[in-house]
C-alpha cells in the first residue's frame, strides 16, 4: 500500500492508494505534533506492507519524513510539481485539496514517477547547517559595518577606511569629542555598533572552528586541492549534499551551472553560458577557479593558460577551468563517500 501524505505546517493529510487498482482506500488527518505523528503511524501500521510517499519531504514534510526514518519506515519524496501535474491530467481546471494532493502523491509513488528516496540525515545536513549559519552571519556583519560606516561619514572628515574592523572603530570613536546631541547620540550608536560587530567576528570564529572539526570527522580531500579552505569545502559539500545522488560528473556539472547550454545544432552548434543550477555551488566553484588562476605554479593556472594560448578569451579559458574543477570535485566527493560508507558496510557484515 502507498500512503501518501500532503504535508501542513499545521496538520497532515494522509491517504492510502492501493499501487494495483491506483484508488483511495483510507484517508486521515492529523495534527503536525508528535501526538499526531504516533496516530498517523499506528493508522498506517493496518497495511503490513506499506511505503509513504510525503509531498515535499525536504521542506514542509522534513520533521514527519525524518521521524518515520527514525522509526524504519520506507519514504520517498515527491514534488509538488509533479502532484499539480497529476491533478491537471485527471481532474483538470484548478480543484485542490488536501486529499487530492496525498492521493496524487501516492500515485506517483505507485507508477514509479517523479520520486526519490528520502535517507535519513546525516553530516552532509551538518555541512549544510553550518554553510547556512555562516553565510546569515556575515550577511548580518555587512549590515552592522554599513550602518557604522554611515555613522562614521558624519562624525569623522572623510569617514573611515573600507576595510573596517572592530579595532580600526573603536580607534577612530576614541579620538572623538562630540559638541552637540546629534553628534554625542551618533557616537553612542557607533559604540553599539562596534561592539555588535566584536561579537558577531566571535560568532564567525566559533562556526569557523565548528567547520573544521566537521570535516575532520569526515576525513574529505576536498582541502588538498588548492584553493579550497574549510569554509569553501563546507560549502561544497553542503550544497552539494551526497555526491552519488549525481549519475556523471556531467550531471553535477549541470547542477552547478558550470555546463554549457546548446542553443543551435547541426554542423556548427552553437552554446551559451548556463544561468541556472544552484548559484551557491557555482560560485564556490569560481573562487576556486580564481584562485588557482592567480597562484602561478598551480594546475589550474597552467590549464588556464594553455586555453588562452590555444585561442579562447579569458572568459572562455575560466569557463572551461570551472567545469574541469567540477569534475574533479565531485570525484573527489564521491571517492570520499564511498570509502567514508565501506568501514559501515563491512562492520554490518560482520554483526
């Protein structure tokens, strides 16, 4: 039996299809707390034999997908363009409920459709988390230096320097003698400022360390290619998640956006450059390239220079260093997957 499931933020849908005659047997809904999540399962646990099929499992439905993980239950996840597409052909006009999106869930689930298995999380997640971490923070330490260089502008001839620290700051305010409110008040903000940006370098630090204890426990070669540090490994395989999801190097190469694209065929075939795929990855990809191309003794200054010589422009010569990175990256992930999952394989041989 396929149960399938249109996740809520505040309550779940759940109906049962069977994969033979593709028609609804059962249906429940349920509220979105663990309440609701042990009737749900004690509901599906009348079908012996069963798989759920969760609509959007790596969004709305992650916590119920991972929990049914935990609990040795088989998911797979199902895109919500594939249930609108489903309730298109067979009802037509726009009819939704939740209902009809568990029961187009599961039928896509039955005819082997647009789905994928669903594992459960494990350091990849972790890599992703700490990315993300990273990346608010410094967004957020842009934010406070723009404000204090705003402040600075008014109070000091000038303003102050574009690369500002904390140190740099609190310098200039220490010279300062305000005259009048508005200045004595702007001095004050600046002070908060300087010190919401000491911690916020603190924050940046500790999730630098955290970063590097994770890919210690992962024991990735990610970092012996020049030009990848901790925070650009992070990135890698945090947005890239498990390497052998990826059937080629072709296929992450299309997924980074470092493919090109062909817009005419036949004896002079055309292409342009990619504009899609996860721009993240992509760019962790071009700093990569960029700094390899600005150590002279690295490979992938010699690739480069061997394109230009060759006759291509140098936005042509990056392109091609992109892609020929994004193979290696991703057998280099997918090397340090397997071997990272033989010790687990041969230990469940052994017990």
């Amino acid at each position: 039996m396929i149960i399938g499931v249109d996740p809520h933020k505040g309550s779940h849908t759940a109906t049962a299809v069977s994969p033979i005659t593709n028609a609804p047997a059962s249906s429940l809904r349920v509220d979105a707390t663990l309440a609701g999540y042990r009737q749900l399962l004690r509901w599906g646990k009348a079908f012996p034999e069963r798989q759920w099929a969760i609509e959007n499992a790596h969004g709305l439905g992650r916590h119920l997908a991972q929990w049914l993980i935990a609990r040795g239950e088989i998911v797979v996840d199902v895109r919500t363009t594939a249930t609108a597409r489903v309730r298109e052909l067979s009802r037509g006009g726009g009819r939704k409920n939740d209902m009809l999106d568990a029961s187009a869930a599961a039928s896509i689930a039955a005819a082997q459709g647009d789905v994928s298995p669903v594992r459960a999380e494990d350091e990849t997640c972790v890599f992703a988390l700490l990315e993300e971490r990273r990346a608010n923070v410094a967004a957020h330490r842009v934010r406070l230096a723009n404000q204090l260089h705003a402040l600075l502008r008014d109070l000091v001839p000038g303003g102050a320097r574009p690369a500002l620290t904390a140190a740099s700051a609190t310098a200039l305010l220490r010279g300062l003698r305000p005259l009048s409110a508005a200045e004595r008040t702007r001095k004050q903000i600046a002070r908060e400022l300087v010190s919401e940006i000491r911690a916020t370098d603190a924050r940046l630090a500790l999730t630098a360390e955290q970063m590097t204890a994770a890919l210690s426990a992962r024991d990735t070669r990610l970092q012996q290619v020049q030009g990848i540090g901790p925070v650009t490994a992070v990135r890698l395989l945090g947005r890239t998640g498990r390497a052998s999801r990826f059937p080629s190097a072709a296929a992450f190469a299309n997924y980074a956006g470092v493919a090109p694209i062909e817009v005419a065929s036949g004896d002079r075939a055309r292409h342009r450059l990619s504009r899609s795929g996860d721009r993240q990855l992509n760019s962790a990809l071009h700093l990569v390239a960029v700094t390899q191309v600005r150590m002279p003794h690295s490979l992938g200054c010699s690739y480069f220079d061997r394109k230009v010589a060759e006759g291509k422009t140098r936005n042509e010569a990056m392109r091609c260093l992109k892609r020929r990175l994004a193979d290696h990256v991703w057998r280099l992930m997918l090397a340090d997957e397997r071997r990272h999952e033989r010790p687990t394989a041969a230990a469940t041989v052994i017990a």
